[in-house]
C-alpha cells in the first residue's frame, strides 16, 4: 500500500512539473516590436479567391522568434502561408 501510495504522489509531481515547464516555455516566446501590417483602404480590398494548397497552409515561422528583429510572424493579406513580414511600428 505504501508503494502504490509513493508512485501515485511521485506521478503528480511529475505532471504538475511538467505543466509548469511547459506554461513557462510559452510564456518565453519573444515579441518583436512593432505589429503584423494590416491594409485599411478607404474601398474594400477583396483578395482573389482560390483554394490554398496543403504545401501553401505549413507555416514558415511559429512565433516572432523565428523572424529576423525586425520582422514578425504573420498571416499576410490575400496569403495563404504564416510567415517572416517586416513589422509596422505601432
């Protein structure tokens, strides 16, 4: 009974370990300065429609740390793909 009572609490700590570690790494994503561009014209701007590819929906970059520094990760207008653009100062 001790035995079962040891491997259950050491199984908790290493769940609740676990989920700290990875809360802490999403926490530690570096932000870029600036933000991802966006297009206000005074007419609405309507991109072609076409079908994205399943090569054209895998994302170049996950978060602004796979960018250069002035750069962020984002979903340009009329793309299909996440990827490396130049930020717009805010």
């Amino acid at each position: 009974m001790t035995s079962i009572l040891s491997i259950a609490v050491l199984f908790l700590l290493l769940v609740a370990c676990s989920i700290q570690a990875g809360s802490k790494q999403r926490s530690e994503e570096p932000v870029h300065d600036g933000k991802c561009p966006t297009h206000h014209f005074p007419i609405p701007i309507r991109c072609r429609r076409r079908v994205c590819l399943p090569q054209e929906l895998i994302p170049l970059c996950k978060n602004d740390g796979d960018c250069p520094i002035t750069h962020k990760c984002c979903r340009p207008m009329c793309s299909c793909r996440v990827r490396c653009v130049e930020a717009v100062p805010e």
